[in-house]
C-alpha cells in the first residue's frame, strides 16, 4: 500500500508536526497549531525584546471584555478571511511553499505597519496559520476556514486575556 503524500512532505514546511500537514484531525491540528503559534511567537517576541529593544511594540486601546472578543474572537475570523483570499491569489502564481512563506511576510509586514515588533512576532503564527488553510481547502474551504480561525483564536487566547484584564 503507497501512503498518501501530504503537501508539505517536501522542502522547509516539512518539519511542521504531521497534524498540521494533513487534513483528517482538526481536534488535533488546532491545539497543536495553536501551542506552535503560542511558543513562536512568544520566542520571537523575546528575541526582539533581546536585539531590538527600542523597537515599537503595540498598543491596544480597547480593555475589558470588548477588546477579549475583538482579539479572540473577531480579529482571526476577519483576519482568516482576508488570509483565505490572499493565499488564493498567490498559489495561482507560487508553489504551496512560497504562499505560504509569501502570506506569512506580507502578514509581518502588514503588522509592522502598527508596531515594527508586532511584525516580526506575527510572522511564525501566520506561517502556521497559511500552512493549515493551504492543507485543510484540500477537504474544503469552510473546514480551512473554521480550523484557521479556531487555531488564531487559540493562538490570540492568553495574549488577549493579558491586553483585556491587565
């Protein structure tokens, strides 16, 4: 019997856990994106506290149970809907690969407009988050569209309670 080959089973994306290169097990691939996420960035922002210490982190206005639903709940649907477009427009021109790398810079860039840290940061969690719409659109778009958002969501869970309750 030949195993199916996933996605990413070549070049850089490879050495994402399995969970996140297959579409069969959302109840896996969510927490396990979502801790990926989570540590990622969590090390990113710390190196960037480390090299670059002067650089502009960001500002959350909103506090309370507003600002708790605006980054756990309403920033990863909105922010993976514009993610599912954008990736389908550039896998018509890159490998998966280079969408998902290309998704995840234009996302840093896009958040370094805010603050030059924020970035830098984002750029991890949105490789995880282009590799998991590009692998989960194979079963189907809502199904890419719900894992995304739940792994964001996740991802943006502790960081948002910290902005909202602090």
């Amino acid at each position: 019997m030949i195993a199916a080959v996933r996605l990413f089973d070549s070049g850089p994306l490879r050495l994402l856990p399995a969970a996140l290169r297959e579409p069969r097990r959302a109840w896996l691939a969510i927490p396990v994106g979502g801790a990926l996420t989570l540590s990622g960035s969590l090390l990113l922002s710390w190196l960037a506290s480390v090299i670059a210490p002067a650089l502009a982190k960001p500002d959350f206005p909103l506090r309370g149970p507003v600002a708790f639903g605006a980054l756990v709940l309403f920033a990863p649907v909105v922010e993976t809907l514009i993610m599912a477009a954008l990736l389908s427009l550039l896998a018509r021109f890159l490998s998966p690969t280079a969408t998902v790398l290309s998704s995840a810079a234009l996302w840093g860039i896009a958040h370094s407009l805010q603050a030059s840290a924020w970035g830098f940061v984002v750029w991890w969690p949105f490789v995880i988050f282009s590799t998991l719409y590009m692998v989960w659109r194979e079963r189907s778009v809502l199904a890419a569209l719900a894992v995304v958002a739940a792994t964001h969501a996740l991802q943006n869970l502790a960081p948002g309670w910290a902005v909202a309750f602090s």
